[in-house]
C-alpha cells in the first residue's frame, strides 16, 4: 500500500464524498448490494473474520469474532452503532461521520446483513447536535434511494438506521453502559456476561460496534478480505485513524497502516514539537493508558495492538497526546484524574470513591499545604483501585497515576517538597 | 422566550409531531427509549428541566419520574435549574489545556466579569468548564448550548470569543 491511499478518510482526496451522489460515483452502495444478493449472512462474517478487522473502539476485539456470538435463532436483533467518541483526544469518528458519512451508513448496513437485524441505532454523543443532524439527512437520502427500508435489492433482508442522541456521558462509551442509556435508563455498565451478543438492547442479541470499525466494512467487502491483510500488520490488518493532539505543530487526524511508529506519525505527519522544546512523553490512548517516556525506542515502537503492551501501555482508540519538556506530569495527572472523577457513573465504588481520593490528594499536591508522603500514599490509593471496578473506566483512571508516578516520581515529589 | 406554564400538557400540544415522530423510532412497548430525546425538547421548550417539565415527560412515556429525574443529574447536558438563555461551554480537557485552553477560558471570564459557572449580569451567558468535546485539534474551542441545541465554535482566541459574546447580545437585543 501507498503511504497516501486512504481507506477511511477518503474524502480528503474525493471532494463531496458526503454527497449520495458523489459517494454513489464512487462505487459506493455496490459492496452492499453484492453482498446482500449474493451471500448469505454467515458468509458476510467469515469474510469479515478472514480480513481480521478489529474493533477500533480501543478493546482491538476481533470483529467477526464478536459478531459470530450472536445467540442463534433469537430474533428480533439489534445493530448499535458506538459514536459516543469522548475519550479525551479522540476526535476520529467526528470527522468519518461528518465528511464520509455514507461509508459508516453503508458498513451499518453490511453489518446488519451479516447480524440479521433489521434495525440499527447509531448512539452519537449529544454534544455532536449538528453532526446528528446532518446524520438523519443522510439516512433520509438513503431511504429515498433505496437503500434503506423493507425488502432492499428485492431481498427479504430489511433496515431502519436511527440516530439516538446522548446528553454528555463518558461512559456511555462503554458498550453496556451505552445499551442501558439506549433504553432510558442512567448510563452504567451492566455485569456481564450476559455480553450484548446475547442479551444486549431490550435484553435482545446485539452487535455493538464503533464508527471506525464499522466504515472499514464497504471496503473490506469492496477489495477482499485477502487485499486487506496486506495492511498494517500481521495481527493488526488495516489503517487507523491516529487521532494527533497536544504540544504538536499540526494536530489533526492521520490516517495510516497500523504498525506505523510514532516517530513517523508525530514528526513527520505532526510536524514535531513547537517552540524548539523537545518530546517528554506521550499518551498513546487518551487518557485511559499508562504514560509513555517518549525514549527512542518507544518513538520506534509500531503503534498497533501487539505491540504497545511491550513497552508497557497500550493503543486503545489511538488517540496520541504528545506533551512536551515544559509540562509538569503531576498536572497531566491532575488533569486525567479530575476528569475520572468526573465521568465515574457511580455504580462501583472502587471507582466512585476511588477517583475521589485520588483528586484529593493530587489537589493536596498541587495546592498545598502537605505534609510529605503524599506521592506514595497516591500511588497506594491507586493500587487500591486496581482490578476491582466493574468496567475499564476505573482501570483506565489509576493509569496515568501509576505509570506517572512509577515514569515521571521527580515531577510529583517536586510538589511534596515545595508544599506549604 | 415568554415564560411557560410547565407541565399541563403544554409540551405535548407544543411538540406532537415531533414527539410522535420519536416515539416511532423505538419498539412497541420500548418507549422509555425515548425519554432522552424528549428530555431535550422539553429543555428547549422551558429553558431547564424543572420538576413539572420531569412529570409532564413521565406522563407522555407513561414511567415515573424518578426514573426521569434521575437522568436529569446523571448526564451533563441536561439542566435542573435556569441559567443564561445561552450556555457557553468551554473545553479544558487535558489535550485542549496544552493548547492554551485554561488561560483561554480564564481570560473570557476576566472579560465578561464572571467565575467559571456564573452567568453574566445580563442574565444571558453562563460560562461553564466542561470536558473533552473531540475538537481537541482545533483548541480553544467551546460548544454552546441554547435552545436550538449545541453548536460547536473551534479554533477560538479571545477576541474571537467575545466577538461572539457580542453576536449574541445583538441576537438578542442586548447590545
């Protein structure tokens, strides 16, 4: 693959791409209609397994893996759509969903087909009010065309897609938490099993997938699954979408073949780190993974889902914070932590009381006065919380802390010796 | 806005094609779905969503308001109590604070002579701290929340800010 041909964010080189008619001039919708009339369901998911696509949400789980847990023979099921993108850096589903969005409606559709559901609900954050919007447009276009309703390409498979708002939750990322947000209810993460592939949306078998994930679909059945193993990796098949921010020359989206390394994506694509400072560290999953030290030989690192556990974190949504020599670790964490406490739904309490006394005590820290020792009682605090809580958001929130603390201690003893 | 009367059927007189039309989305049966989309139109009907607006859409779904009242302090976007007709939501998640986010958020309060949360003396702006919005490229950035629902402004300095702040005093008759 050409280091420029784009899968995802196709429409920074095809101009009008949100337009039916431009994405119809493209191929658009032929992959659907190939597929519906000539395959059957399980074969939609033996070519999605084979392709070895996986869920770019941040869990990297095999996606025709998970759709293949599907309880048979319960009926009626459900598509859910995950475009509740909030992780702190992440702003890649935005940009498919708001430029290319024919290409998630029709992986919606081919995801319906395979899942034998005729009804898909596309959860967007309800801070996306505009993008939400645009979205039904689309949908209504899609339904005026055909490609949408009862019966398509004279078949008896069937599809309604609707946009469901959310009304600003960070959790409702989590898939469970999502479902129950879906159906009326607080946001909180459900005990699982039962997973959502057999009881998930009105206690029906649910697929639940991000936007990422699914605009990889009309591809993948477009060209093959055999043409997209050859990019990215061996484990990691495909492009992603890096979403780039923080102390960066050009922050942005880039979209590249998974196992590309972060040298490449933060100097070459990002421009490097203004102001003549150098690189410190790096947050490679937003907010929810342990803080790299940008050594040379994590900037070598391929970033893709094998690999970022060896140098002890991980890729998750692949939303890279860079942050230069001049920032205070202490204060990332300070930053990350407040915004922990701030979304825990409560449900836990590792996590509810948890998230609360680390704040404590990283404000202690930072606003003084302290009496010593607080670096080490943060750091028990966080191990307190770890491999407790019922979903990953407390995981995530120790992370930061920890690996900052383990990574950066100078940058929070300094606070400890300056306190009043 | 002229003052409603909240509860009394008045949002259900008001939006009957409209909530028809998303109680359709949902399953027979399922129509607790619905109560989130409801939420907002009863917000941008009354301005907040009071204790009679939280009855008047427990009524419409047919569940009780606890379960609607719930939500109400559960998910950010939903507001019990009044504030300016116009709330202005910066963002200063980590990724938009290295970009200058706080100084930014700090400097549009300095100017319109309020604390984070506070609404300006006109009664029209509340100006509130908020978290990650994925516009974490284009910081400072703000979404405003009013009537209409939310619109984003990105790749925000402070002039741009308050030339908006200006923008919507005209809109509204307040310059």
């Amino acid at each position: 693959m050409g280091k420029t041909e784009r899968v995802l964010l196709r429409h920074r080189d095809i101009p009008d791409l949100d337009r039916l008619d431009t994405y119809l001039a493209h191929g658009g919708f032929a992959a659907l209609r190939r597929t519906v009339t000539t395959k059957s369901p399980q074969e939609a998911i033996d070519v999605v397994k084979t392709s070895g696509l996986r869920g770019r949400g941040g869990a990297g789980f095999p996606t025709g893996v998970k759709w293949s847990f599907l309880t048979p023979d319960v009926f009626p099921r459900y598509v859910v759509v995950n475009a509740d993108e909030s992780e702190p850096g992440t702003f890649k589903d935005r940009e498919i969903m708001e430029r290319n969005p024919f290409q998630l409606l029709e992986g919606v559709a081919l995801c319906a087909y395979a899942a034998r559901a005729s009804t898909a609900y596309i959860y967007c954050r309800g801070e996306f009010w505009d993008l939400a919007a645009e979205l039904e447009a689309r949908i209504g276009e899609m339904r005026a065309r055909g490609f949408l309703g009862r019966n398509l390409f004279d078949t008896d498979f069937s599809l309604e897609i609707f946009v469901h708002l959310g009304a600003g939750a960070y959790i409702c990322g989590e898939e469970t938490a999502l479902l129950e947000s879906l159906e009326g209810k607080l946001g909180q993460p459900r005990l699982r099993p039962p997973f959502p592939a057999a009881k998930g949306l009105y206690g029906l078998p649910t697929v639940v997938n991000n936007v990422e994930t699914l605009a990889n679909l009309p591809p993948i059945f477009e060209r093959g699954a055999d043409w997209y193993r050859t990019i990215g990796t061996k484990d990691s098949p495909g492009t992603k979408v890096f979403s780039l921010s923080g102390n960066v020359a050009r922050p942005g989206n880039y979209e590249l073949p998974l196992g590309t390394p972060f040298r490449t994506l933060i100097f070459e694509h990002g421009g490097g780190i203004p102001g003549g400072k150098k690189i410190k560290a790096i947050l490679p999953a937003g907010a929810s993974a342990p803080i790299l030290v940008a050594t040379e030989e994590v900037l070598d690192t391929p970033m893709d889902y094998e690999s970022l556990p060896n140098v002890g974190s991980m890729l998750g949504s692949a939303s890279i914070i860079v942050i230069d020599d001049s920032v205070d670790i202490a204060w990332v964490a300070l930053k990350t932590t407040r915004f922990f406490k701030h979304e825990s739904c409560g449900k836990c309490t590792p996590c509810r009381e948890g998230t609360y006394w680390m704040l404590q005590v990283l404000e202690r820290l930072h606003d003084g006065p302290n009496a010593g020792g607080q670096v080490d009682l943060l750091h028990a605090v966080a191990r307190g919380i770890e491999g407790k809580c019922l979903c990953p958001l407390g995981e995530f929130a120790i992370m930061p802390v920890t690996s900052g603390i383990e990574r950066f201690r100078a940058d929070f003893a300094a606070h400890e010796s300056n306190g009043r | 806005m002229t003052a409603l009367a909240v509860g009394q059927g008045v949002l259900r007189e008001q939006r009957a094609a409209e909530i028809d039309a998303i109680l359709a989305r949902y399953p027979e049966g399922e129509r607790r779905s619905a109560v989130m989309p409801l939420l907002y139109l009863a917000q941008h009907l009354y301005g907040h969503l009071g204790q009679a607006a939280v009855e008047e859409v427990a009524g419409i779904l047919g569940i009780s308001s606890t379960q609607v009242g719930s939500l109400i302090g559960f998910y950010s976007l939903y507001h019990d109590r009044p504030g300016g007709k116009v709330r202005m939501q910066i963002c200063t998640d980590l990724p938009c604070a290295l970009r200058g986010a706080e100084a930014f958020a700090r400097d549009v309060c300095r100017n319109l002579g309020v604390r984070l949360g506070e609404t300006t003396p006109d009664g029209l702006i509340t100006v509130e701290e908020v978290t990650c919005l994925a516009g974490c490229d284009r910081a400072p950035m703000f979404q405003v929340q009013d009537e209409t629902g939310i619109h984003y402004r990105e790749g925000q300095t402070v002039e741009t800010a308050l030339a908006w702040v200006d923008e919507v005093r005209r809109s509204y008759g307040q310059d």
